[in-house]
C-alpha cells in the first residue's frame, strides 16, 4: 500500500517521541487475504513449533513464561506472501531515511497463541546480540472484541503501562531495546506476523525470540 511521506513521517515522529506507534488498517485488503490464507495454509501443514527463549543454541522452553508457537518466514521460500515482504521493505527504508538507523535487514514468523497461552514481560534483545532494533507486529485476529484477551502490555519509561488490543491489520512498531512489553493471556485464538528490523543480517530459519 502506498503511503505519503507525510504520512511516514508523523508516524516516525511519534515512534522516535514515544518509543512506539500503532497504525490500523496497515496491509490492503487484497494483501490482507494472502496473508490469512498463508497462515491458515501453514497451520494446516503442522508445521508450526513450540517457541523458546534465548538466542539460538541456547534456547529453551519455559511453558511458565510463554505460550506461542511460531513458524519462521524466508523471503525467498515464502513467494506466496511475497506482498508483505514488499512492505516490510518499505518500512525498513522509511526508518533508515526518516530515523537514520542503517538497518540491514529484517527476520519474521508467523506466531499463534492458543487459548490460555501468554508471554511474560520482557525485551526483544539477547545478552551478546543487540542487532533488533524495531520490533513489528502485524495482527491477524479477524472479528477480536474485548473479552477475548491476547493484548499486547507496553511499559514505556516514565508512563503509566497500557494495553493494545491485538485488532486484525493493526500495526505496531516499537524499539526493541528499551520497552518492555507482554502478551496477555489469550482467551481464543490469537494470530500474528511477528519480527524484527535488524542492523545484521537475519541467519535463518533456526532462530530463537
């Protein structure tokens, strides 16, 4: 979808402001519908896997501290949502030119909560690896409605901690070393594309939260 300058960069100005910034309505509807139907595809493969913490090589399941199951995205592999692929380019290149971050790539997964599944507060940084720099999530969560659980809990320094519902075709982006942040517990399915703008290059796909 294409998008003013103006718009990217209020969106830029809130991000570097505030460390985060939320935009709805994020993929066309056309691209939309890929997207849900690759997910579903996928999930219909089997081919999604319990989600672990810590860099890879040493991750590990903690059931205690998060619930989700992730099936890593390769652009080349992946031509059938080569559309989003598209759009995460464009991303990347709005926050290299709007935020000067020299970002060299991106690494993404499809991430499925199930009912009663959560992740507990944390950052999206490793000890040792600090190439994350914008975390980005796009919702799938068609007809959510309050009740049904799965925001997303940011703790931005300074500010009172808030939630972000998990709203289908919602964006949001934020800084992935400085805010903490949770999933709440899921009381349904809970869909999402997942992942991160890099200034290293992504090694995938066996690659850890």
């Amino acid at each position: 979808m294409q998008r003013s300058l103006k718009f990217w960069e209020e969106q830029m100005d809130l991000l570097a402001q505030q460390d985060y910034v939320v935009i709805d309505q994020f993929l066309n509807t056309e691209h939309l519908k890929t997207t849900h139907d690759f997910f579903n595809q996928k999930q219909a493969e089997d081919v999604f896997k319990k989600a672990a913490i810590g860099a890879s090589g040493s991750e590990k399941i903690i059931r205690e501290i998060r619930g989700d199951y992730t099936f890593w995205l390769d652009k080349q592999r992946d031509q059938e949502i080569r559309p989003f692929f598209e759009e995460m380019d464009e991303v990347k290149e709005k926050l290299n030119q709007l935020m000067y971050l020299s970002l060299s790539d991106y690494e993404f997964h499809l991430a499925h909560y199930p009912s009663d599944s959560f992740y507990k507060k944390h950052l999206d940084q490793f000890d040792g690896r600090r190439n994350r720099m914008i975390s980005v999530i796009i919702y799938l969560n068609q007809d959510w409605k309050t009740g049904d659980g799965g925001e997303l809990r940011v703790y931005p320094e300074g500010q009172n901690t808030f939630d972000i519902p998990p709203l289908e075709n919602r964006m949001v982006m934020f800084r992935s070393d400085v805010l903490h942040h949770e999933v709440l517990k899921s009381n349904t399915s809970r869909k999402s594309i997942t992942g991160w703008m890099l200034y290293q290059p992504a090694v995938l796909p066996y690659l850890a939260l």
